[in-house]
C-alpha cells in the first residue's frame, strides 16, 4: 500500500514537473517572438517601412507631414486654475515657456492682454492662437509681476505622420 502511494504522487510530480517545463517554454517562446518583433517594429518606427524593398536598400527618409488645420498651439505648462490665475504646477522641459523663462509656481494673471480668471481660462485662451504666435504672458513670482515673451509651439505628437507623397501608391482602378 505504500508503495502505491509513494507511485501516484511520483506520477502527480511528473506531472506538474510537465507542466511546468511546457509552460515555461511557451513563456520563452512568447518572450523570444515578443522581442523580434518588438525589434522590427522599432525599426519599422524609425525607418518608416516595415519591409524592404527588393534591391535591399533602405526606404527614403520621409519628412512629417501635419496637415495646417489639425496643429494645436501649445505653452508647454502644466497649471491649475485658481481664483488669482493659472498656477503652474510644472513646466515641460524645452517647451516655449521654460524658454521664455515661466517657473513652477508663478502665477499667470494676463495672457496677451487678457485676464486670465476662472470664467476664462488659460487653456481656452491659448487654443485661440496658432503655433508660432508670440504672446505676452504676465506672472506673479512671489509679490512681483513679471513679463515674458512666449512664441507658441506645435503640440508635441502632432507631426508623425509622413507626407502623403511618401506612399507612392497607383490610383484605384475599377474593372
């Protein structure tokens, strides 16, 4: 009877022993597969094809392409409305307001010319302008006012897309 016993935990082990090897193999395989194609689409990221042509060379570089209606002013600031102004919580690094020179913690009361208030917003204020546009930005810092010059940026992620003569693609053809 023991013996019997100590024969079907044996097969249990074995059995989980199986399990666990088989498991751990299709894991390896997945990280294996994962990672190739994590490689291809890196590359097909930086080099904007997937595939290569048939001569092996590499495809041209492409330069982005954002259609003019669809770019979006941007400060570059993180910031919260309070009833003296925006207060800017953080400031992107390189952005048109770190080089203008806004800090965290400043206070912006007027955007060119207008009171920034609760009722009007710094965000709605801003998406009334163009990329590329230069603004005056007033700010508190501390008990003293203080001017800046900002030139509007692009919103950052608004131009990957390549130009659409990059895809040399034949019309359509019916028939």
């Amino acid at each position: 009877m023991n013996s019997t016993n100590s024969t079907s935990t044996w097969k249990w082990v074995g059995l989980v022993c199986l399990l666990l090897v088989v498991g751990g193999m299709c894991c390896l395989m997945g990280l294996c597969l994962g990672s190739v194609m994590g490689l291809a689409v890196g590359q097909g990221v930086e080099t904007g094809s997937y595939s290569w042509p048939e001569d092996g060379h590499a495809p041209p570089e492409w330069e982005p392409y954002v259609p003019e209606e669809s770019l979006r002013p941007w400060l570059g600031i993180y910031f919260q409305m309070t009833p003296e102004g925006a207060l800017v919580t953080d400031v992107v690094i390189d952005s048109p307001a770190e080089r203008a020179g806004l800090e965290s913690g400043d206070v912006i009361i007027e955007f060119d010319g207008q009171a920034v208030t609760e009722e009007q917003p710094l965000d709605v204020m801003v998406a009334q302008y163009a990329p590329g546009d230069e603004v005056t930005v007033v700010a508190l810092r501390g008990d003293a006012e203080r001017e800046f010059t900002v030139t509007l940026g692009v919103f950052p992620g608004m131009e990957l897309l390549p130009s659409p003569e990059y895809f040399d693609v034949p019309p359509f053809d019916e028939g």
